[in-house]
C-alpha cells in the first residue's frame, strides 16, 4: 500500500539503525558525474560508511558497492561512456559488486529505457520509462511498504521519476504505488529505485543495499 502526502521530506528523521545489524559493505562509491551524489555521499557518513566520490574508471576498483544518483540521465550516459566508465562498470558487476541505481541512476543501469539517447550500462533486466509521472511540477511523495525494511511505511520522494514498467524473471518488485505501478526492485545485487531516499533522513534503503555485498 502506499498513500501519497505532502508532509515534509525530512519526516523520516527516525533511528534508523536501531534494530537493524546487518554487516555493511566497508568502502561504497558514488558516481559524481552529474546529479545529486553529495546526498548520497553525506548518508553515507551518517551511517559510518566511508564514501568515495567516483569520476574515473580506475577508482571502481577501489570500492566494493556503487551508488549512481538521480539527475540527468542523458548526461550521466553520455559522460560515463565518455570516460570509460561504463565498460569498467559492467566487469565490476560481473565480478558480484552491487549496483544501486536511484531515478536516473535507475534509468542509467535498465537494459530497456524507450527513446534514451546516449549509452547506457545496461545491467538490469527491466524496462525503465522516463518522466513517467510528468514533469518537476508533478513531483509527490508516498509512503511505501517494503517488506525488506519493516515497519514503519518509507517515505518516498518522487522528482521527475521514472517508473519500471517491465521487470525479467529474475528481478524481486520490492515496492509498488496503490496503482500498481513497481518503483523498486532488485536482481541479485542490482537494486533500482524511481524515488529519492537520499533526500529523506530515513538510512534503511542505503543499509540495504550496503548488505547486499555482504551477503
């Protein structure tokens, strides 16, 4: 279930860690291209995991998880590919890194996206609509129920999203709007979100993935 509100995005400001003793992975990237990685960076060191700011290729090597922020899709494609980033992305993979892809992160690591003009790394089984919901304008909030986070409802901030509209036999839809449209799911150690958990105060959906290389 989920109910749309216009509460503030920093409601979840909630002890997130408490009850939650999942080993975490040590060392996790974010791709600083575009878009909005200092978020991601800053949840990052709230929950005492070191973050790296990753603009070069090499620097995959140096972590064990990457996180690819919401933003422009179209540039994000176009500079990781101009940097080498996506061939370097896609044997990390394959060696069991995990991959979270937030908004246009989610977009940038779909194997499908209709109409997307600039390369793509193509890692997720799912078809990803971009701008599905309409424009900045139709931004919303919704509290979604993700049974791999518990309780209480994650407040979920939607800007410009995307949804998945397809997902293959081997993807796990983590969380749907009322309407049933999916906006979380995962494969194996690839996570994709349409919404913003960075710009919540909520931690689970970052403890989460950071697990996923743990386990």
């Amino acid at each position: 279930m989920v109910s749309r509100s216009s509460r503030s995005r920093w409601q979840n400001d909630l002890p997130a860690a408490v009850g939650d003793r999942r080993p975490l992975t040590a060392r996790a990237g974010v791709l600083g291209l575009q878009g909005d990685f200092a978020e991601h960076l800053a949840t990052l060191d709230r929950i005492g995991v070191e973050g790296v700011d990753v603009r070069r290729s090499e620097q995959l090597d140096e972590i064990d998880a990457l996180i690819i922020p919401g933003g422009e899709s179209t540039t994000i494609g176009k500079l990781a590919s101009q940097y080498g980033i996506v061939d370097k992305l896609k044997d990390r993979v394959a060696e069991g890194m995990p991959v979270w892809g937030t908004c246009a992160g989610a977009i940038f690591i779909a194997k499908e996206v209709p109409g997307h003009p600039h390369p793509l790394a193509a890692l997720m089984d799912m078809t990803v609509e971009r701008n599905a919901f309409g424009r900045q304008v139709d931004s919303f909030e919704a509290d979604l129920h993700v049974e791999q986070l518990g309780e209480p409802p994650f407040h979920a901030v939607f800007i410009r999203a995307p949804r998945i509209s397809r997902v293959g036999p081997g993807v796990e839809v983590l969380a749907r709007l009322d309407d049933g449209t999916v906006v979380a799911a995962r494969q194996g150690r690839l996570l994709a979100t349409s919404f913003h958990p960075e710009l919540t105060r909520d931690e689970r959906f970052h403890r989460y993935f950071l697990s996923l290389g743990t386990s």
